[in-house]
C-alpha cells in the first residue's frame, strides 16, 4: 500500500496540515507513504520534521513538465494512489500515472469550497482513474455530478487528537508584546482571505478600547505581519493594543496564553483553527457560517456573530470578558466535542478506506 501526498504550495496552510496528518497516520499504519513538495520551502521543511519520507521536486512550469518530474518519483516509489487538492495538481497527477503506466489520484476538496470541474479536471479524469474526498456533507452535497468513471467520494471530516493538546504550554505574553496583570488575551487567527472580516475585528476593538484599556489583541496566520494591517489598525488609534505575530510555529503555545481566540480565516485554515483553539479549551469567536457552525456549538463552546456587526459583537464580547466562570466553562465544552467528533483516528480511517479503494488497479485508466 503505496501513497504519495502531492503539495504545491510554498507555504504551510491548514490543507497542507491535513495531508500531513493523513501520512503519518498511514504510515503509521504500515502504509508506504511519500510526500512531494517543492524544494527549499516551508512545506518541505515541515513534513521533514515530521518523519515524512519527502521528495522535492520542481513542480513550477508547464504542467507535462511537471507530470514528466513527478513520475521518476512513482515509478522509483512504486506508489499506487496519489493525492492532491487542486485542479493542476490532480492533472500532474493524472498525467504522472499515465506515464508510470500505474496508479489513480485522490483530489480533496477544501473545507467551504466547491468541487471545480474545470478542463484540467476533465483530462485529469481521462488520463487516470480519480476518486475525491470531501470534509463533510455540506461539500459533498454542493458538488457538481461526479464524472461517470470516478472512483466515489469520501467523507473525511478533519479531527485532532484532542488529549496531545494537553502537553502544550503557554507562551510567556510578554515575548508577544503582551505584558501587565488583569490584561485579557485575544488571539486571532488570520489568513490572507480574511481582510474584510478582520476589519469588524478591529472596529470592535476600537470600540472597548475606552472601556477596556488593558484587552490586547494578537494577530496570527499567514499574512498577519501585512503592513496593511498595521496601517488599518493605526487609523482606528488601536496600535497599541494589536500584535502582529506572523505566521509562527508556537502557535499553539500563543493560543493557550489566550483567553478567547477569533478566528477570521477561511478554509482549511479556520477548520483547524477551530479545532486547535476548542481542544486547548480557549473560547472560540467567529462570525456565523456554515463552516463555523459545524465546529462551535453556539453559547456552549463559544459565540457565533452577527457579520460585520462591530457594535453588537462589542456588547457580546464585553459580557463574555467578563464573565472568567463561563469562559472556563465553555473552553472545556469545547475540548469534550472535539475529542467526541472530531477525531484524527476517524480522519484516518478514512484517507486509509480511501486510499485501499484506489489502489485496485482493475479500476485504473489504461
């Protein structure tokens, strides 16, 4: 049992955490598992770190270029079943497959995201035998018809070890600009999408600062460090009790210093923002949405806002920092339904039923 876990993207995201999660699992498992990634950058470097047996390789360029690099790489690993995300990456794949004469693709579809189904997918599709993986239902329901030779679709709802959070350790505030006694923590995680939401973040600061001298705000994610944000910030007077952490490793440790984290991102970035933020017990704030909904259980893990509502969200946000009992409270409602339904185990077991599925080569396009 042979996979390989394909990766584009230069920087580490939530999608890229979700792949890594699956290969070490199935390797774990017995399973032989192989990442590529392009050379030299922070996906690379991370699924090294993890044990990952990981080829780099330079998937840049004109697609059959690329498809002609990745098949050395199948036919040296034997590899049986391919994952990828996007369009070009499972045409890579696809055309990779053919070359090597063995071997189907597996395409997930992000969290919030729809199914495309553009013309790469449609050759991807005819050069070698594809099945998808969605991370719910609401994916798997808003997606187009599937092509009449895929292998099926999946569902593999992205989970966490829940009791491994517990190792983790706060970060000293003061190392994160954030210093003084009685000062309430606000983490919020942010990726480049989230502009217009972290705006409503920043008019609501604005808005407790008169009330509230000692809340801090610390902004991290990809993107976070953006001088735009800096500048935004500044024309609302609040400069000084915002922090721009940047995309960082101890992430954890900073959302364990928090006393409530916002998550603005989108995608695969806001799924594992929730889950790391109700597993280390921190209440979660996050405007509604079909996503947010599906990880925060409204007045028990955390709060659900009205969007774009900066002056309701404030009057929510100030009876919640007040209130240090219900905090707690929710923070451990919140550990208790990840660690019930949002499993890594489960995640697992399903990248493996996927993966057996795709490895019968009856079912592969010759």
């Amino acid at each position: 049992m042979r996979a390989l876990f394909l990766m584009e993207d230069a920087a580490w995201s939530g999608s890229a955490r979700v792949f890594a999660a699956a290969a070490r699992g199935l390797a774990a498992r017995g399973y032989q598992v192989t990442a590529v990634t392009r050379p030299e950058t922070a996906v690379e470097q991370r699924f090294a770190s993890l044990g990952l047996d990981v080829v780099p390789v330079e998937l840049d360029g004109y697609w059959r270029n690329a498809a002609r690099r990745l098949h050395h790489v199948l036919e040296d690993r034997f590899v049986e079943v391919i994952f990828a995300h996007s369009e070009r990456e499972a045409l890579v794949a696809a055309a990779a497959t053919r070359m090597a004469d063995r071997g189907a693709v597996v395409r997930r579809v992000k969290v919030g995201e729809t199914l495309s189904m553009g013309w790469r997918a449609r050759l991807g599709g005819r050069l070698a035998a594809t099945g998808f993986v969605f991370p719910s239902e609401q994916e798997l329901r808003a997606a187009p018809p599937l092509p009449a030779r895929a292998l099926g679709a999946v569902r593999a709802e992205v989970g966490v070890d829940a009791e491994s959070y517990a190792a983790v350790k706060p970060v000293q505030r003061a190392t994160i600009g954030v210093a003084g006694t009685g000062v309430k923590l606000i983490a919020c995680l942010y990726d480049p999408s989230a502009r217009a939401r972290i705006a409503t973040v920043f008019r609501t600061i604005g808005l407790l600062a008169p009330r509230h001298p000692d809340l801090r705000l610390a902004v991290l994610g990809p993107g976070s460090d953006d001088e735009g944000l800096r500048m935004h910030a500044a024309a609302l007077g609040i400069s000084p009790m915002v922090s721009y952490l940047g995309d960082r490793e101890d992430r954890l440790s900073i959302l364990r210093a928090a006393d409530l984290g916002w998550v603005v991102a989108s995608s695969d970035d806001a799924e594992y923002g929730f889950l790391d933020l109700l597993a280390l017990r921190v209440p979660v704030l996050a405007e509604r949405s079909e996503t947010a909904q599906r990880f925060v259980a409204d007045g028990i893990g955390g709060i659900l806002l009205p969007p774009g509502d900066a002056p309701s969200t404030a009057a929510l946000v100030t009876s919640f920092l007040a209130d240090d009992e219900r905090r707690a409270a929710m923070g451990n409602a919140a550990h208790n339904r990840v660690a019930r339904a949002f499993t890594e185990r489960a995640m697992i077991d399903a990248f493996a039923q996927v993966t057996d599925a795709a490895r019968d080569r009856s079912k592969w396009v010759t």
